[in-house]
C-alpha cells in the first residue's frame, strides 16, 4: 500500500471513492430522501467542478489530497493495474480562516479495505499537513454526523473531540 499525494492519473480511483464516500454518507445517515440527495448531485457537472475543486486545492499544496493506493498483484513495473482505495482531502492553508483551523473535509476508505490501517496512515498524513499549516488555531477540525458511530469511534480514537456542533438549513 501506498500513501501519497494524489496525482492527476489517480482520476477514475478517486472519483469511485468520492462518489462511494457520497453515497455512503446519503445511505448510512439520514434515511431516503438524503441518500437520494446524495445521489442526486453525483452528475457529470458536480464531478467536473469538484476535480477543479481538487486541482486548486493541489495546486496550493500538493498533500491537501493524499490517496491510498493499492498496488496491482499482475507483478509488472507498471501501475496499470494499481487501485486508489482510499483518500483524505485537507483544504489548504489559504483556507485557514473557515473554522480558524485546518479543515479535514474528506476521508475515505473502501469497504475491502477497512481494518487494514489504511485509515490510520491517512489520518497521520492529514495531521501531518494540518500541523505544517500556520493557523489562528492549532486544531484539525471536521464535521460527522452523530449518526455515524464508527466514524465516531474512528475520530475518537485519534484524538478529536468535540467541539460545537454543526448545523445546516436548505437554502
């Protein structure tokens, strides 16, 4: 396994966990009506400005998208047969000011690969970028929902806790 900065050949891999980490947060928390919002919004519109979205973010740091990439069992030099099966999206500095913080938008790890430490060494590579970053505040923050007991679990364990609460109102 691999963990490193996303690079644009990693495209179709990210975008697979992006739209599973969407749907998953739409299916998992929230009932019918939210996953089909979450569904909803995973056109080719939303995928075409959120890759613009990524490559701005990247631009300011390389580290803000970090893939786990699993290497192919085909034994060749290529990475033809390499999967991206997980990634964390830390927004840049420049957007210090949202939360006074570093903001850990996006962390994701497909279902096979759940329980491997993947999400241990994405997590460390987020903390890493987050305390590189000159913030207001010395803190890595990030919205879950209170649904989502394993999510929980996982922020816990690494440290977080919590810290106001979130809410939201459709516009």
């Amino acid at each position: 396994m691999e963990i490193r900065p996303y690079e644009p050949g990693d495209e179709a891999g990210l975008w697979d966990c992006k739209r599973a980490f969407e749907l998953g947060l739409g299916a998992g928390t929230g009932g019918d009506e939210k996953e089909a919002k979450y569904a909803g919004k995973l056109d080719e519109s939303y995928r075409t400005e959120w890759f613009e979205w990524v490559e701005c973010c990247v631009d300011s740091d390389p580290r803000c998208v970090t893939v786990a990439v699993a290497e192919g069992d085909d034994g060749a030099e290529d990475d033809e047969t390499d999967e991206v099966v997980g990634y964390v999206f830390v927004l840049p500095e420049s957007h210090r000011f949202i939360w006074d913080s570093a903001v850990l938008n996006e962390i994701f790890v497909a279902p096979d690969h759940r329980g491997t430490g993947i999400a241990d060494d994405l997590m460390a590579a987020a903390v890493e970028l987050a305390r590189d970053q000159d913030l207001p505040l010395d803190r890595l923050v990030l919205d879950v929902d209170q649904e989502n007991d394993q999510a929980q679990a996982f922020y816990e364990r690494h440290g977080f806790d919590h810290w106001g609460e979130l809410v939201a109102r459709d516009l």
